[in-house]
C-alpha cells in the first residue's frame, strides 16, 4: 500500500514537472514567435531606413529650398536691401557736389534821381572730377557814376561774355573735400554690403539650426510612432495568448508598461515636433509679405551621407575669411576711409594757391558773331594766395586721424586673429562630430546585434521578457541619439560657414 502511494506521487511529480515544462517551453516559443515577428519587422525596416522613407502625402522642404525662401521673401533680407538703398543715396549725396552751378549777382544804386550803377554778373560753374573748374558766364554793367573796373563798352549793349577755369596749384590740388566725399560714399557702399552679408549669413545660420532642429524632432517622433506601434502589437498578441491561458499574467503587465513608456515618448516627440514645426515657420513669408506656415505634412529631407570636411576645405575658408569675411572687411574699408582723411588732412598743410583765367568775348561776342582766340589780350587772371602760419589745426588732424588709423589696424588685426581661430575651433568640433556620428551609427548596428543574441538566448530559454525589453529601450534610444547626432553635424557645419563668413551653400 505503501509502495503504491511512493509510486503514484513520484507519477504525478514527473506528470506536474512535465507540464510545467511544457508550458514554459510553449510560453518561450510564444515569445520568440513575437519577438521574431517584431525583430524581423524592425531588422527589415533598418536595412530600408523606413524612418526616412517619406510617405505619399509628406511635403518635403530641403534645406536648399528653405534658404532660397527665405533669402528671397523674409522681412531682414528686405532689410538689408534698405542697406543698399541707403548707400546708394550717401553716393547720389556726394555726387550732388559735382552738379553744374548757377550763380548770379545783381546790384543796383539809385540816389538822389541818378541811377550810380547796374550791375549784373551771371554764370555756370561745371565742378569736376578733377581740380580743374570750368566756368561760363555774362556780364551787363551800367551807370552814370559807374566804377572804370565794371566799364563795358556799349558797343554790344553793355554785355560781355566770359569762360575760363579756375586751378588750385596748392592746396586742393590732389583732393579736396568733394572729392574725398565721393570716395569715402563709395567705400560706405562697400561696407553697407558687407553689413548685408554678415546680416543674412546670421539669418541663414540661425534658420539652420531650427531646421536641423525640427529634422531631429520630426524623425524622432517617426521613431517613436514605429516603436510605440511594435508595442502595441506585441501587447496584442501577449494579452490575446495570456487570455488563452498560454502566457502568464506578469507578461501582459510588463508589455503593458512597455507600451506606456512608448506612448509617452510619442507624445513627447509629438510635442517637440509641433513647437519646431512653429519655430520654423517664423522664417517663411510668401511674396505678399504674409507669414506661411508649415503643417505637419512637411518633412525635412534627408541630408546626403555626412562626409568629414577634409583639411583643404578648412584652408580654403580660411583663405576666403581673409578676404571676403564681412568682418574684415568693413575694418579694411573703414581703414581706407581713415586714410582718405589722413590724405585730406594733409592737403591742408599746403598754401592755398588758387589760379583762375577767363577770356573775354572769346571766341563769340554777345550777338553771336564769332572771332578768333587770343591769349594775350581780353582776358582775366587771378592768382589767390593763403597760408596758416603755424598750421596747429592742420598737424592735429593729422596725427588725430593717424592715431584712429592705427587703433582701426589693430582691430583689424584681433578680429582677424579671433575669427581663424573661431574657424579652427568651429571645424575641430566638427570633425569630432563626425567621429561620434559614425561611432553612434556603429552603435547602433552592435545593438541590433544584441538584440539578436538576445532572442537567441530566448530560444533557449536563458531570456525572458524583462531582458528583451532592456534590450529595445536600448536600442530605441540608440536610434534616437543617431538622428541628434546627425542632427548636430549639420547645425555645426552650418556654424563653421558662418564662422568663415561664407554662405552654407558655398562650399556645398
């Protein structure tokens, strides 16, 4: 009697252990079945880069298309144009200086019923680009108790014709004060545009990154739409077995809370995504003027492959920051403009020596009859003649001026100095932005190489639940991280155009 009950418990142990067996082994062969499912759906989907597969109805805006948008319609661009139509009004200002004169004098003395003197002296001047100024005019002098200077024979009724020129010989002689105002508005010119391209390589780089901003948040939410869909599947299934008896109810709760961690990453990328969507619309304006904005069918696009910037191409911005950035060269024009001044300045330290000849009734009288030039006879000359003696308001502009030219030097020579470094440094990070990129995209396939060793280990019964969802919240976030990366390469190369001076699309 005994020995029958030992029998028939160690029966009913082997049976229990058996079955108990049997449902941890169909139970392991459920989850590898999802985990299949979901692994091979999710390998499939890396090898496709589904993330960035755009769909039908997605609107996509290149980066391209993003910075001719807004070179063309956004309302700072319109203000820099402001800039040029500004300098252009400072060189029509200083040309006025140039524009022919007309001068005239008339006097009249009428005393005690006698008429003593009309005079009358009226004229062009025609200034020029050179010291020379040519003038033309006509006279008509009458009176009883007319002065013999103004005496004008009536032969032509009282009226004599004149054109000659006038020459400074000392002072003026090389530049003068029109002169001068001319140049220093064309160099004005030249600032104003430098002003306009630092102004809008500032727009462009702030829009830059806002746009690769807005690439992070609208692939990471693509990401976290694809995980949180593989949740709720794997959920699905999980609970539908464990409602047939086949799984335990702890591995409904674990894929539950799994699905509520995904849930509530989706609603935070989604978040993210409308704010950048926001922020990236503020740069985009129609021809009207009317501000556009973006829906959340426009998609950012994709760049091309991010290749590390190679050390020729950090030479030839260096190169074109010499030269061309904005920077430096409003220093180097406002240097020339000061050295106009110096020139002016010491202009001044000349006597002033004014010569002027004027021919008379040459070579047309006033009725029109014509005649022959001669050079010794009807004419005027005058010569005009000053000198400071000390000259202390004339050596003090100059060593004033000097002075503002060496402080502008050294300006010149910090910012250029400060900019290759901020060039070296803005490449440097760089370059190691593109060694964590590839690093992070190493990472990633190393995680997908995890997960497989994972399920492999589920297979033969060394996994569960717990580990395989360690082992995707992982990998989930390496794939998160990966588009930041790329994300951040793209803004930091913006910066090192912007650093150069050199519109992004420059060196494309």
């Amino acid at each position: 009697m005994h020995y029958h009950q030992r029998t028939s418990r160690k029966a009913l142990k082997k049976r229990t252990v058996k079955t108990t067996a049997g449902l941890h082994v169909m139970k392991n062969a459920l989850l590898i079945m999802l985990f299949s499912i979901y692994y091979t759906a999710l390998l499939g989907q890396q090898q496709n880069d589904s993330i960035f597969v755009l769909p039908d109805t997605a609107r996509p805006v290149t980066l391209e298309n993003f910075y001719q948008l807004i070179t063309r319609y956004h309302p700072v661009v319109k203000q820099t144009d402001l800039l040029s139509d500004v300098a252009r009004q400072e060189i029509r200002l200083a040309r006025g200086n140039f524009d022919p004169k007309i001068e005239s004098e008339f006097l009249l003395k009428h005393y005690n019923n006698t008429e003593y003197y009309r005079l009358f002296n009226g004229g062009i001047k025609f200034p020029t680009a050179s010291p020379v100024t040519p003038t033309i005019g006509m006279e008509r002098n009458t009176g009883e108790r007319l002065n013999p200077e103004h005496y004008i024979s009536s032969d032509y009724n009282y009226q004599q014709l004149y054109a000659g020129i006038s020459l400074p010989l000392g002072q003026g002689l090389i530049t003068d004060d029109r002169r001068t105002a001319l140049k220093q508005a064309e160099l004005f010119s030249k600032m104003m545009e430098a002003e306009q391209v630092k102004l809008i390589n500032k727009l462009l780089l702030e829009a830059a990154k806002d746009y690769w901003q807005w690439y992070y948040s609208y692939y990471n939410y693509r990401l976290a739409s694809r995980t949180t869909a593989i949740a709720e599947e794997i959920f699905r299934r999980v609970k539908m077995n464990f409602d047939g008896g086949e799984l335990a109810s702890m591995d409904t709760v674990q894929a539950n809370i799994t699905l509520l961690e995904r849930q509530v990453n989706m609603q935070e990328a989604l978040l993210a995504l409308k704010n950048n969507t926001i922020k990236v619309s503020t740069y985009l304006w129609d021809s009207t003027m009317n501000p556009v904005d973006l829906s959340l069918q426009h998609a950012p696009v994709v760049p091309s492959a991010s290749v590390i910037l190679s050390q020729n191409i950090l030479e030839e911005l260096i190169s074109e920051a010499n030269v061309n950035h904005p920077e430096l060269r409003k220093l180097n024009l406002k240097i020339q403009q000061l050295e106009l001044d110096r020139r002016l300045a010491s202009e001044y330290m000349k006597p002033r020596v004014n010569v002027s000849y004027y021919m008379l009734n040459q070579p047309f009288y006033p009725e029109g009859i014509t005649n022959s030039f001669v050079w010794n006879d009807n004419y005027k000359l005058g010569i005009d003649f000053s000198m400071p003696l000390f000259l202390r308001k004339e050596r003090a502009k100059i060593a004033q001026t000097r002075l503002k030219i060496s402080n502008s030097t050294y300006d010149r020579d910090i910012t250029r100095r400060q900019i290759i470094n901020d060039i070296q440094s803005a490449y440097n990070q760089l370059v190691n932005n593109g060694a964590i990129l590839q690093q992070q995209r190493a990472m990633v396939d190393n995680y997908y190489r995890l997960m497989n060793a994972e399920l492999l280990n589920l297979e033969n019964g060394e996994s569960d639940l717990f580990k395989i969802n360690v082992q995707q919240e992982k990998l989930f976030n390496a794939q998160s991280k990966l588009i930041k990366t790329i994300a951040d390469y793209e803004k930091q190369k913006s910066v090192l155009y912007w650093s150069a001076g050199v519109r992004p699309l420059s060196y494309e």
